[in-house]
C-alpha cells in the first residue's frame, strides 16, 4: 500500500513538473483588465483604464516576441514572483528585462569585459 501511494505521489509531482515545464514555454496569460481599471480609478481624474491596456498588450506583444530569449531559470522567477499580486505584463517583462541584465553584467566582469 505504502509504495502504491510513493508512485502515485511520484507520478503526480512529475506530471506536475511536466505542466509547469510546459507553461514557462509560453508566455503566460494574464487578466489585466481589474488592474487597469483600478489604476485608473486611482489616476482620476486623469486616469483612463484604456491607456493602461495599451501599455499592457505592448508589453505582451514585447514578452512573445523575445519569451525564447529569456531563461528557464528567469522565467520560473519572474512568474513566481508575478503571481504573488495581481499579474501584468509590465511587471514581468521588467523583471525578466533586470534578470537578464544581471547576467549579462555578471558575465561581463567574470570575463574581464567589465567596462569601465
């Protein structure tokens, strides 16, 4: 009984891993709509939901078009991170953005390229 729940649990935790492995390779999908239309309520009188939609569909046009790019490890991050608010795609293109820097500066001075 005992190694019939061990395999059982083994075969959910890799479906599991299998799923998540599967959605990192697509940009994810994010509801920006409750997000934009408080910001606009708290932009008022100013604030139109309509300009934060634009921004928000740029960034995702922006995230699929460069989401090969970014790394697996950057990915898992930035939408673990994501996922603890409410999710735009502003926030995660910048994370991912500021990841990717990061290595790319760490590598520079790793290798003595570091410019000064």
């Amino acid at each position: 009984m005992l190694i019939q729940f061990d395999t059982a649990l083994l075969a959910a935790a890799v479906s599991l891993a299998a799923a998540m492995s599967l959605a990192a390779d697509r940009v994810p999908v994010f509801d920006v709509e409750a997000h934009c239309r408080d910001v606009a309520m708290r932009a008022a009188p100013v604030g139109e939901a309509e300009i934060c939609l634009r921004k928000e569909r740029t960034a995702r046009d922006q995230l699929a078009r460069q989401w090969a790019r970014f790394a697996a490890a950057d990915k898992a991050h930035c939408l673990e991170l994501a996922r603890m608010a409410e999710p735009t795609y502003t926030e995660l293109l910048t994370c991912l953005e500021l990841a990717r820097d990061a290595r790319n500066l760490r590598e520079r001075s790793t290798t003595g390229q570091e410019s000064r």
